[in-house]
C-alpha cells in the first residue's frame, strides 16, 4: 500500500490504496469493489532477500482470493 501510494505522488503511476476489511481474506477481498482492467500490486515482504519476492502465510491467501491479475514486486523495489 505504501509504495502504492507513493508512485503515485510523485507521478510514475496512476494507482489509488483502498483499505478492505472482512472475516478473512476472502471475504475482505470479495467485499472490494473491483474495476474493469485494474491489477493489484503487493510488495514483498520485509523477510524477503534484497530483490526477491516473498509473500508471508496471510499475503500469500489474496492472490489466490483476488479476481484480477496481480504482481508481487521484489524487495528493494524502487
């Protein structure tokens, strides 16, 4: 979310955060409004060797959960 945010500050990329809540991750997923076209970008995280990517046991379920192409950045990813 946070690198989400900020490309689009500084104008790399139209992208916008939008926080979801539910029961799990599905429901939370299921609950968000998706667009036509639109991806979602997750970050690595943090436990992720420099430039790799990694996803921890609650990050890895919103892909699977997720109606749209997604793309997980490496670590380190500026």
């Amino acid at each position: 979310m946070a690198l989400a945010a900020r490309l689009a500050r500084d104008g790399t990329v139209e992208a916008e955060t939008t926080p979801a809540q539910g029961d799990d991750i599905a429901d939370a997923v299921e609950r968000t409004a998706w667009l036509d076209g639109e991806i979602l970008v997750s970050a690595s995280s943090e436990d992720a060797s420099a430039h790799r990517a990694f996803l921890g046991e609650v990050a890895m379920k919103v892909p699977r959960a997720t109606p749209c192409p997604v793309t997980v950045l490496p670590r380190d990813y500026s």
